[in-house]
C-alpha cells in the first residue's frame, strides 16, 4: 500500500502541501511510515525525521519541540494502518485541528484510491484466469503431440498464479512421465510416490508450509517452501493416474482462489488428456481392426473355393474364425482321379501371428501333398521346415493329414497331435477314434510314425473337426466333448454330411448358449458313398410317408397320441410278425408317454399350449419329431442315474429311460420355432 501512496498520489500531496503553505503559511511535509521525505513545498533540509517520528503518537496529533524548533506531527491512519505522516514546522498548537482535519480528508482520498485499485487488480487477476481457462479449453480439441501441449498449458498457468516452476505427473501403463516449467527440475519431481498419494488425497491438496509439502510429497527437495496440487479425474481410463501441481508461490502463499483456478483447470486438463488417449486408442483399434480384415481376407484367399468333385464320396466343410482370422485351416489335394488327400489343422494361438503361421503351415502341407507322398511322409517334411519357426515363438501346430483311395476303398492317415477322427461304421453301427500318431508339429521331440491304413465300407463316415468343437463350453463351464459330438454322430451318421455338419452346429450353439469366449472351430465330414451295384445299404433309411398331428398339451389327450403313433407303426411293412412287434411298439408307447409328459409338466408347467409332431414311416424304423412352444430345456443338466439301486430316488430318470430304449434321442431350441425332441427307433433285425 505504501508502494501505491509513493508511486501514484505524490501529486495529491503537492497540492495539499501548496494550499496549507498558502493559507496556513507555515512549512508542512508528508512522510512515509518510516520517517521517508516523501513531499513538501519549498525543500527542507534534512532532518532525523525517524528520530522525530518516534516521538509522535501512532492515532493522534502530537505536539513537540525539536532542536528548538515547534513542530505539529498527525497520522494519516486507516484502521490499524498507519499510510504516512503529515509534520509541520514552527507549528502553532491551534493548527491542531486544521491539520487533523486535512489528515482525515486526505486518508480518505487515498482509501478510496486503493480500494478503487484494489478492484481493479482483482478485476485483471479474474480476466488473466478467464483467459487462462479460455486458452486452455482452445486445446480440448485433439493434440497430435500430447506432452508439447501440456507443457504449453502448464507455463501459462505458472505465469497466472505466479509461481517458480508447475508439474503434471502422467502414468500409464507403459511408464510415467512428467512435464515442468523447468527442465533442471524434472528428475526431483519425476516421483510415483507423489502421484500416489495426490491420487489417494482425491482432491485438492493445499500445503503452504515446508512441513506439510513433506507430508503429501516426502521426497520433496529442499527447495520445495509450499505446493498447490489437485488429481486429474480421467475417466475411462483405469490404466491412467495424472495429477497437477504448481511449486513455490513468488512472494506470498496460495489463496482460496487459487485453489478454485486449479480445481477449474484440473477438468479442462484432464478432458485434453483423455481426448488424446481416446483417439490414440481409436486409431489403434482401428489399424488392428484393417490389418485383421486384410489378413482375412489373405488367409480366406487361401482356402479351397469349392469342394472337389469325387466319385463315391460326399463331402461338407465349416469353419468359423474366433475373430477375423484364426488359426484352423484345411484344404484339398487332388493329384489324380482317385485318391483324395485331405488336410485339417489347428495353429497354436489367435490374431495375425497365427494367421501368417496358418497359411505358411498350409502351403508347406498342400506342397508335400501334391509330390503324392504319403501322409506321414508329408507331416514329417511340414515339421522339418516349420520346426524352428514355430519352436522360436514357442507355438506348434497339430495337423491330420489323410488320403481316400475311392477305388479300393482305404483311408490313409496321419495324425500329429490333432484331435481324433471319428469314423462311423454303417454295417456295424458303431464308431471308432483315429487318434494321433505322432507329437504336434514344433513341439520338442517330435518322432514320425509310419501312416495308418484302414478299409472304408459304403455308408462310412468319417468326421474330423478342430479342439473348437469339442472344447466349446457353456455357460456353467462344462465343455462339449469328444464323447457328445461321437452321440451325436452316431444318432446322424445316416443322414448327408451336410445335415450332420448343420446338425452338429446347431447342438453346439445350443450347448453354448450366450457363452462368452469361442474358438476357431473347423469341421470336415466325408462320407462313402455305395457303389452303384452294390445296393442301398441296410442302414440307410429311405422314407416311406409321413403324418402330422397335433393335440392339446394335457395329460388326457396322451392316450390319443399315443393311439395315433402307434397305429401308424403297425402299419410298417418290415414290422416282424413275431412277439418282438409287440416290444417295439411297447418301448414306442414308453417314449412317448416319458417325452409328451415333459413337455406338458415343464415345459408348458401344466398350462395352455399344444403338442405339435410329424411321424416319419422308414423301411427299417419310425421316426417321431415332437414340437412346443414351452420353456427350453437342457439335457445336459440331467445327471446319470445312480448305479446303487438302494440309493434310487423318485423322478428324474424318464430322461434316461427314452435313450435307453430309442436309438437316436436329441433335443434343439429354436427361438422361432421352439422345443423339437427328434426319436428314432428302428426295427430289430430279422
């Protein structure tokens, strides 16, 4: 205040000074609170004005004799503020009241003057804040250089508040970095554990002692006298902590507004930040995203466009990438008339790197392949080229490698480390595993095996898939299995590969429900077909009529079901005259009874809702298609029936009994179409 009585109202004084000089016509003069000549009218000669002052009365006019001389001293005092002194010499004590009137009149001037320009600086500090907010929101818009901006904002914040040096802390998962007004000062504040504990503080931290910086911060260097600092709330971003801060405020403490400045710029900071972070994460997403389109459509190029036409087989392929590209392939090789070799396989790992692997992998195969080596022969020779690159990225590859001769009716195969084959024989109705002859290829100690042969009859089936088939897994976390896709098979084996591969698929989607996580999943299926003079095979149904019919779902109407199945299998034409007619149409009833009676009780829970069905006469059997709009239903949540009879409980085993007795038994949900329970019973041998 002082510095602004000085500096700015000398002129005031003067002209006080030339009027009492006139009117009084005595010598005054206007000193400072510490005895400073600061104005008078016809120059005095020096004086011990602090020794005089000492003399005077801090709140009213003093009256005294100095070195001879009579002077009159008045305060010009505002509360408890002293602004300067009025003296005059060879005074006259009925002065007094003139000089005490013109000290008032000029105090008051001068408070006005400084209140006036008080508002005023306050005025330009609340136009620098806005400004600085206004400059700082201009950078809201995307940065491509995210620490030359911050940098830029924080020197203008250092000049508003006015301070030494500023900071902002940025960690992330790849380090922590820090930007300063200061580069000398940039090692001493580059500290996580400052970070940390701003971040726990979850707010602005104020510390206008040594003492209580050393709290918040205690590696704080020696220089550090008092800290403004405040966490930036970036949202979002789980991996990124950042905080603000601002180090020794110049010549006095941080204010309450300061905090609200910094508290202010702390969500415009923090919107900069996470704007940059935001788009660095979209153009990232979005070059991954263009590369695994282009790898698609690479590793797609790459698979067969059609199915080779071979005489005496039929043949139907599926696969569906866990994302853009995968790692499952297959391919056909055809290098005469009648040998089909057939390649199915499974690159450790998802993602462009086990794309490149996969087409690399298949080239090598389909290479071996067309020399006509055999199918060990042409595993051996993938893994001696492959080995090195895959054991350097430690990644392998399982491979089945196989070769139908459709003249003589063989299967050559090869398998390294891939999920078995199943091979469903039609004449003995039953199916066999091809498992692995020989370790993945890549993996440490492989050891070629010579390839297997096995003879292929009509109606034989052979189906090859990837571990995304079998390792699907449901909600509850169980997986679908070898052992449900061979039931599977065998319940299907006599329907074309196509409808067994549509079948298969509709089960697994079924098992999978809404499952999250999925694997590449490949199926391959090929099927002998009969010669042309050798006849249908006994196990091929052929379809002699069908029937459809519907009932209300209510336990009265079971006999009439019933009645109407049955009627229609004793119209079979292979159905034997013997007592065993009898039994077959008795287990039918069973089945019906147990399979209509669900659907009534859980399915529709006993109230309104029909029991729609079709009967399907075959030459050698019945097939019965049940259809509800009921709640679905999980087979797989049926447990097996317990072994110990002692231990048998009531319920629960209708289930079990229908597969026991039918041949084939399979449920699906369609959200359009509903529940459809799928029997198939044929007739005993004659």
């Amino acid at each position: 205040m002082l510095k602004l009585v000085t500096s700015q109202k000398i002129d005031l004084f003067n002209s006080f000074i030339q009027r009492w000089h006139g009117i009084v016509g005595s010598e005054i003069l206007f000193l400072s609170p510490q005895g400073e000549l600061l104005a008078n009218s016809n120059g005095v000669p020096p004086h011990d004005w602090p020794q005089i002052l000492a003399q005077a009365s801090p709140n009213t006019p003093t009256f005294l004799t100095y070195a001879g001389q009579e002077i009159l001293i008045t305060p010009l005092a505002h509360g408890h503020q002293t602004l300067g002194y009025l003296l005059v010499l060879d005074a006259h004590e009925q002065d007094t009241p003139l000089l005490k009137w013109g000290a008032e009149t000029l105090t008051a001037r001068l408070t006005d003057e400084m209140a006036l320009q008080d508002m005023t600086d306050e005025l330009i500090g609340a136009w620098d804040q806005l400004e600085l907010v206004y400059r700082v929101t201009q950078n809201l818009a995307l940065t491509s250089d995210l620490m030359a901006t911050l940098k830029s904002i924080l020197q203008e914040i250092r000049k508003v508040v006015d301070t030494e040096n500023g900071f902002i802390l940025l960690k992330r998962s790849d380090g922590l970095e820090c930007v300063t007004c200061s580069a000398e000062m940039t090692h001493d504040i580059h500290d996580e554990s400052l970070l940390n504990n701003l971040i726990e503080a979850n707010q602005v931290v104020l510390c206008n002692e040594a003492q209580s910086c050393r709290d918040i911060w205690p590696n704080a260097p020696d220089y550090v006298e008092d800290m403004l600092a405040t966490p930036l709330p970036i949202l979002d971003e789980e991996d990124t902590r950042v905080a603000l801060g601002l180090i020794n405020k110049a010549n006095k403490n941080f204010t309450a507004g300061d905090v609200k400045l910094l508290a202010a710029l702390a969500q415009q900071v923090g919107t900069i930040i996470r704007n940059f972070l935001t788009h660095q994460k979209l153009v990232s997403e979005e070059r991954l995203s263009r590369e695994l389109e282009i790898a698609a459509e690479i590793q797609e190029s790459f698979l067969p466009t059609q199915l080779p036409q071979m005489g005496g087989l039929s043949i139907a392929v599926a696969s569906i990438p866990a994302s853009e590209v995968g790692g499952d392939f297959y391919d056909f090789i055809t290098v005469d008339d009648r040998n089909l070799t057939l390649v199915i396989g499974d690159v450790a790992g998802k993602g462009i790197p086990a794309a490149m692997l996969t087409s690399v992998t298949r080239t090598m195969l389909r290479v071996e392949a067309m020399r006509g080596e055999p199918p060990h022969a042409i595993v051996d020779q993938a893994n001696n080229v492959l080995h090195q690159d895959l054991s350097r990225i430690d990644s392998f590859a399982t491979v089945f490698v196989a070769t139908v001769d459709t003249y003589a009716g063989t299967l050559n195969y090869a398998s390294a480390g891939h999920t078995p084959g199943i091979l469903w024989r039609a004449n003995a109705r039953t199916s066999e595993q091809l498992r692995a002859t020989s370790p993945p290829i890549g993996i440490f100690g492989y050891q070629s095996k010579v390839t297997k042969t096995i003879q292929l009859n009509p109606g034989d089936t052979l189906v090859l898939c990837t571990d995304g088939i079998t390792e699907a897994q449901a909600p509850n976390g169980n997986l679908f299995g070898l052992n449900r896709l061979t039931y599977i098979i065998e319940s299907w084996a006599n329907e074309s590969p196509e409808a067994l591969q549509q079948t298969i698929q509709a089960e697994i989607t079924n098992f999978r429900r809404n499952a999250m996580g999925r694997d590449d999943a490949t199926l391959l299926i090929i099927k002998m077909l009969p010669q042309a003079e050798g006849g249908t095979p006994k196990d091929i149904s052929t379809i002699i009529r069908t029937e459809h019919f519907s009932y209300p779902a209510h336990v009265r109407h079971l006999g009439d079901i019933s009645q109407k199945i049955t009627a229609a299998c004793r119209e079979l034409p292979a159905l034997p005259s013997n007592p065993n007619a009898d039994d077959f149409i008795y287990l039918i009833e069973l089945a019906i009874s147990e399979i209509c009676t669900n659907i009534i009780k859980h399915a529709y829970g006993h109230k309104n809702g029909n029991i729609n069905g079709r009967i399907t006469l075959l030459n050698n059997g019945i097939q019965l298609d049940f259809y509800d709009t009921g709640k679905s239903f999980d087979p797989n949540t049926i447990p097996s029936p317990k072994s110990d009879p002692s231990q048998l409980e009531e319920g629960g085993y209708g289930l079990h009994i229908v597969r026991q007795i039918m041949d084939v038994v399979s449920y699906e949900h369609d959200v359009q179409q509903g529940n459809h329970w799928y029997l198939l019973k044929l007739l005993p041998p004659t």
